[in-house]
C-alpha cells in the first residue's frame, strides 16, 4: 500500500494534483491544524474541501476569516495559481506560516508551510523601525528584489502595490518609474537603468534622483548582514533649491560685474559729453537771452491783438444777442401776423360751406381752407423750431398708451392711404406698454414719418409700421417702398429748409421743415432718429427712446 504521508519535515508540505486534489501530505500540517486530526483522511479530497475544514474550525486568524469565511476563501483561491510568490497565513493561536506553491514538472503542485513567526515579529519590529525613520527607506533581498518599505517610500513614487511586493526586482521597480515619468533623467532610459545596475552593487553608492515635481532626492545604498541593499531615501530639495539660487545669484552678480565696467566706459563717456554739453550751454546761454527780449516784444504785441479781439467779440456778442431777440420778436409777430388772418379764413371757408350748400362753392371752400390750414401748419413748424433751437419747450409728459397714440396718428392718414390704395402693415411686437411722452408733440413726430411715407410711396405701395421693446426702452420703425434716396439726397433731406427735389415744378409740396422738427422732437424726449434709405428700393425711418417710462 502506497504511503501517502511525506513523514515529519522541518516544514509542512502538501501535494496536489492538477486538479487539485490531495495526493500526499505532511504530518507536520497536524502542528498547524490540529483540527484535520487524521491527515490520511484528507489524501482524495478537493484542496478547497481542506481549506474549508481549516476554516470552520477556527484555525484561521483574521475578521475576514471568521466574518466572511467564503470571502476569504475565495481570495485565497485566487492566490492558488500565483507560483514562487510566498504569502503570509496567519493562525488563531498567534503563529505565522509563510506558503509557498511551486510547480511540478508532472503538473502537481507543492505547497509548502514554514512557521515563520519569529521571523514575522523581527519584521513587525523591522517594520516599526522603518516607519520611524525620517527618511524614506526601501529593502532589497540579495537578488536585488523588493522585500520591505516604509510608507514614506511608497508615497513618494505613489506606485501601485504591485510593483510594491515580495519578489519584484529593482531592475522592473525603476522601469515602471521610468515609464510613467515620475523621475526625470539625463540621457534614455536604457543608458539610465544600466548605470544604475552597475552603481547598486558598489559600496556606499549614493544616486541623486530628481522628480517631476521639482523634489530632489538622495539615494544611498548600504549592505545589509544578510547580503541584501537597505535604499535610503533623503530629501535634498531645498539643498539643490539652495544650489540654483547660489548658481542664479552668481551669475547676477557677473552680469552685474560687466554692467559697471560698461557703466564706468560709459560715465568717462559722458564725462567727455558734459564738457561739450557745458560749452554748448554757455553759446545758448546768450542765445536764449536774445530769445527772451525777443519774446517779451512778441509777448507785448499778443496782448494787445488779444484785448482787441475780446473788444470785438464782446460787440459781436452784443449784437448776436439783439439779433436773436430781433428774431424771437419778428417770429412772435409773425406768429401773430399771419394766424390770426389764416384762422380767420379758415372760419369764414367753413362757414361759407355750410351757408352756400352746394357743390362747386364746396369744393373751392375746401381748397381755400386747406391752403390756409397748410400755410397755418408751416408757420406753427417754424415757430416750434425756433423755439426748440432756444430752449424754451418745456414737454408735457403724460403717460400715453403707444399703440393707441400710433393709431390715432394713422387714421388722420386714412383717407389719404385708402386714395393711394397702400397696403398698410402694422407689425406690432408690443401690445400693452405705457409710455411717458408729451402726447402732441410725440404725436406730431409720427404724424411727420407717416405724412413722408405717404407722400412718397407710389399708388399700391406699402408701408409698415412696427415695434420692438427692448431692455434699454424701444423702437418704432415705418417702413416704405417708395422713391428712396441716395446717400446724398438723404444728407439734403435732413437738413433745415433741406429738399431734394428743388425745382419749382416739384410734385410734392413743402419747405423742408418735417424731418428736422420731427428729430428735435424725438431728441427732446431723450431718443434718437435714423433715416435709412436706398433709391429706387425705399426708406425706413425709426425712432429710438431710451429710459422711458414703461409698465
């Protein structure tokens, strides 16, 4: 009968099949889990079967092992297959078994339990002695292979762990700290890893390592007893930030060593220039005294052409102001003059039409009455100008319904537009909005853009009249497809008394007094006017007001 025990060995071993089932054991695995009692029992049964046993009988330390069982198993499981990588076990009463699994030709696997407690407490204590350390502090084996680090070690290269584990060379460590650029290296990194290959196993080798982060730090490798390398990490940064400083003020101070030495050439030079400069000044010393009695002459001379100047500006002055006031009287009895016959002519015609009552005087009584209701309209715009020219309109604001005031300004054109047969469009983004305006005035600025559009939009015409509410206040736009003007024509239309058709055979009647009485309208209320127009295509007049009222 085969003997499956393996006998007792300083360690204990187990043998597995390639599918995972027990061939052979060791009796020393009974020191570690008593609870297997019998080990010829377990020769035949599943290694996870063994491990479960181990398990539900205590034998395993840890949270995870008595909380989460399965969770535990599974982890370890999944080491199963990971060959030559010891890992650490421990047990419920204190002791530490480090496994191993190493493979077999025949495809049988060999794990191996080693009680490495003492072992595990000299390395806790190691380990307390390097995280205690101010330095970071790293140990290899005597393949040059990790074993062992302190936490400060590990942030500064902020590796993940596993380049951070038992078995991984140096050689791969520096590789991946290469490849991901945390040091920054003179040369390739090829040539880079072969120094420092060839510098490691020299004694008391120190390497200076720069970091991308501007941190600067000294490697010094030191022997251990038992033939591996204790990697010392010291931070050097504020030596070498010492050393840049002392490099920079160096080379200021030769920079500044060279400035003086061209600054000495330099003051010899102007010293040469003073003495000139000096000799110069004495020759304009005597220049300028001339200038001086030169001057005071010209001086003199000024102030005499200056006080008759003022004289005759303070006349001019005089004599404007008797002017204005000339004017202002010649337009009040003017006013005066010409309304009081033209109202009288416009009350007799009136009367006359209801007295006679037939059709032929009807007719001529109308004519009469709109001529002098003409006359009498361009006598109130001259007067308005002037009076707007002279400051003395004083606005009676009101708050005013815009839609409203519009339509009122439209139907007294409607006759007039139905004549035409115009098509009138009315694009009103806005239906209720207050406006404060002085509503005779305003009225009569629209009343002015409508009689334009009118008068020069051909029969079948179009004209619109639309508008928008902004944050800063709002605009009303009439729009037109009749004549239009060119740009000069424009600039003579908005002109006082400006007309563009200035023949006597004109078609269309007036002295050129609506846009310009229409923009110091709108400029009184705080707005502007803007006259847009392209011959042969149309014109667009639009008013913009500013900081009004509006609800």
């Amino acid at each position: 009968m085969e003997n499956n025990n393996l006998g007792t060995t300083p360690l204990g071993i187990m043998i597995l099949d390639n599918q995972n089932v027990i061939k052979r054991v060791d009796q020393k695995l009974l020191e570690f889990f008593p609870i297997l009692e019998d080990l010829s029992n377990l020769v035949g049964k599943g290694f996870e079967e063994m491990l479960l046993l181990v398990l539900e009988g205590g034998s395993i330390a840890g949270e995870l092992a008595a909380n989460n069982p399965r969770l535990w198993l599974e982890e370890r499981m999944s080491k199963h297959l990971v060959f030559n990588a010891p890992f650490e076990v421990k047990l419920s009463d204190g002791r530490v078994l480090d496994v191993t699994q190493i493979p077999s030709q025949n495809g049988d696997v060999a794990i191996q339990w080693i009680d490495v407690t003492e072992r595990s407490i000299l390395r806790r204590q190691m380990k307390s002695v390097l995280e205690s350390a101010g330095d970071g502090i790293v140990v290899w084996d005597q393949k040059y292979s990790f074993y062992d680090c302190n936490e400060r070690f590990r942030r500064r290269f902020n590796l993940c762990d596993d380049l951070l584990r038992k078995g991984i060379s140096s050689d791969v460590f520096f590789a991946a700290v290469l490849e991901k650029n945390i040091l920054i290296i003179e040369g390739n990194k090829a040539e880079w890893l072969e120094k420092y290959k060839k510098n490691r196993i020299l004694p008391a080798t120190e390497i200076i390592l720069e970091f991308n982060n501007d941190q600067y730090f000294i490697m010094k490798n030191r022997r251990s007893s038992d033939g591996g390398i204790i990697s010392i990490l010291t931070d050097i940064s504020e030596i070498k930030r010492a050393e840049r400083e002392l490099i920079l003020r160096g080379k200021s101070l030769e920079k500044a060593f060279n400035d003086l030495e061209l600054s000495h050439v330099a003051v010899e030079t102007q010293g040469a220039d003073l003495v000139r400069l000096a000799e110069d000044l004495d020759f304009a010393k005597q220049d300028t005294r001339e200038k001086c009695i030169e001057l005071e002459n010209i001086k003199n001379n000024l102030e005499n052409i200056v006080e008759n100047k003022t004289i005759a500006l303070k006349e001019a002055l005089r004599l404007s102001t008797l002017d204005n006031q000339a004017k202002s009287n010649f337009l009040s009895t003017m006013s005066h003059e010409f309304r009081t016959p033209l109202n009288a002519i416009i009350g007799f015609s009136d009367l006359l039409k209801i007295k006679l009552n037939d059709e032929k005087s009807t007719i001529f009584l109308t004519e009469i009455s709109e001529a002098a209701h003409h006359l009498l309209k361009l006598v109130q715009n001259v007067l308005a100008i002037s009076d707007f020219d002279e400051g003395k309109v004083n606005l009676l604001k009101t708050d005013c319904s815009l839609i409203d005031l519009l339509e009122a300004c439209v139907t007294q054109y409607r006759k007039e537009i139905n004549h035409k047969k115009i098509n009138l469009i009315n694009g009103y983004d806005i239906t209720d909005i207050v406006i404060n305006v002085d509503p005779d005035r305003f009225s009569q600025a629209i009343r002015n853009l409508v009689s334009n559009a009118i008068k020069f939009t051909p029969e079948n015409g179009q004209i619109e009249i639309s508008t928008l509410k902004s944050q800063q206040g709002f605009k009303i736009n009439i729009i037109d497809n009749g004549v239009g003007m060119d740009k000069k024509e424009l600039e003579m239309a908005i002109k006082l008394f400006g007309q563009v058709d200035m023949t006597i055979n004109r078609q269309n009647s007036g002295i050129g007094l609506g846009l310009s009485l229409t923009n110091r309208i709108v400029n009184a209320h705080g707005g502007d006017l803007v006259i847009d127009s392209v011959k042969g295509v149309g014109t667009t007049a639009t008013i913009y007001l500013q900081n009004v009222k509006t609800f």
